[in-house]
C-alpha cells in the first residue's frame, strides 16, 4: 500500500511540476483548430500537440488568438508556439523559425455559380475582383501575381466568401480543403475549382521562437515519428475521412 502511495505521490508531484507549453491558435478552422460544443480547443491540431506535451512532459495550454495577433504573440514571449495551420514563407521565416513541414496544401479558388471562371489567369483581368482574407497566402499570391485584378480585403475568410456568395466578387482563394467545405455549403451560389495553380504547394509549419532550438528539435523529431507511425493519418481518419475520400477520388494530393 505504501508503495502505491509513493507512486502516486510521484507521479502528481512530476505532474504538478510539468512545464506550460503555451500554444496560439486561431480556433475558426476546423476541423484542425476548432472549438467544441462546450467552447473547450479541439482539432487535429490540439490532438496532435496534446500527445506531443503528454510524451515530452509538457502540460499544454492553448489560447486563442487573432491571425494578425499570432506571430507578435510569439515574438513578444506570450506564447512559446503557433499551430494554426500556418504556411511556411520566406517573409515569416525573417521573424520566427519552423519545423520541419507537416502537411501540404494547395490554393483553390471559389468563384459566384453563374460566373465563366475557369482558371487562375481568367481572374488576372482590369474588372476582376478578389475577396480575400488579409495576410493570408492567397493575399500574398494576388498581390505578386494577379496585378490587373483589383484586390478586396477582409479581415475574416467568413466575409470574403459572403462576397463571393452574393455575386459582389469574382474570386476567393483559400486552401482546397476550405473551398471544398464552404463549396458544399453554398453549391446554389458558388462554384469550387480545386485544381492547383500554384506552382509549388503550401507547406505547413509550427513557428517557434527565433532561436528555441530545444523545442524546435523535439517537435521535428516528433512531426517526423508521427509520420512513419501513421499518427498524422489516425488524425485524418478521424477529423478528415470524406475529405481525404473525395481528395482520392479527384486524384488531389491530401494534407498529410
């Protein structure tokens, strides 16, 4: 009976001395980050993080952030990572550093129903308008190479795709994942053209401080055991089986 006790006296006190991993996320994009029914953080994301802190000894903590509020979050010491399906670029890799990638993505467009879209190059004309979210990648995409178009910005990914739904714009991009998902919901008002047009795809990253290279190494080391020992794709069955399907079936390279 002591024995029991003293294991149990061990493992709380090891429990208790566990050190805050403090991560920032956006929770609007499920299923990766997300927020349950009770308002408690959930998604692929959090699982992952979840066993990556119960294994490292970790006791994990997510706050949600704003997207423009992430990455100075990080550098001011807030929070000691980001996970929220952020993409790997060279303009954020001048403020924080990532991990190895964890998963691709591709930009896809949303265009009205009734709209004669057919291509990344028919939105590159004087009269075309584009819905996009700030600061995202599809932000950064229109900018360097869809300067004839005009360029509407939004804060929330949410109001660009009302434009788009109401016939105000012509163009949404965003990851095909998304496209599909709000495609799906809105398939009287919207049109989803999942074909890539990037020339290379997205890659996703955990951003950690300038520097950290303890949790950079582990979370590597981590993201690659994760991938060999079919971690990632328990995750993609659970969170994304009819997405991964369609993927398939569409011959579209999936996230993981």
């Amino acid at each position: 009976m002591k024995k029991i006790f003293y294991f149990l006296t061990i493992f709380f006190a090891l429990h208790l001395m566990a050190k805050d991993l403090v991560v920032g996320m956006e929770l609007g994009y499920p299923p990766f980050e997300m927020s349950d029914k009770n308002g408690k953080a959930s998604g692929i994301s959090v699982d992952f993080l979840e066993q990556f802190a119960k294994e490292h000894g970790y006791k994990l903590v997510v706050k949600n952030i704003a997207w423009d509020g992430l990455i100075p979050a990080l550098k001011t010491g807030k929070i000691d990572l980001i996970m929220s399906s952020m993409t790997i670029t060279d303009e954020r890799k001048k403020v924080v550093d990532f991990t190895i990638p964890y998963a691709q993505a591709n930009l896809a467009i949303l265009t009205p129903i009734n709209s004669k879209i057919k291509s990344i190059n028919d939105l590159n004309k004087k009269g075309e308008i584009l819905a996009l979210k700030r600061g995202s990648t599809g932000h950064l995409y229109a900018n360097k190479n869809l300067k004839n178009a005009t360029i509407h910005l939004f804060d929330k990914e949410s109001a660009a795709i009302l434009e788009i739904i109401q016939g105000k714009a012509d163009g949404f991009f965003y990851d095909q994942l998304t496209i599909y998902r709000t495609w799906q919901k809105h398939q009287d008002t919207t049109r989803a053209i999942l074909a890539p047009f990037q020339k290379n795809p997205e890659f996703w990253g955990i951003a950690i401080k300038k520097g950290d290279v303890e949790l950079k190494k582990e979370l590597d080391d981590f993201i690659s055991k994760s991938k060999k020992d079919g971690f990632f794709d328990s995750l993609g069955e659970k969170y994304l089986k009819d997405v991964k399907d369609t993927f398939k079936k569409n011959h579209l390279q999936f996230f993981f």
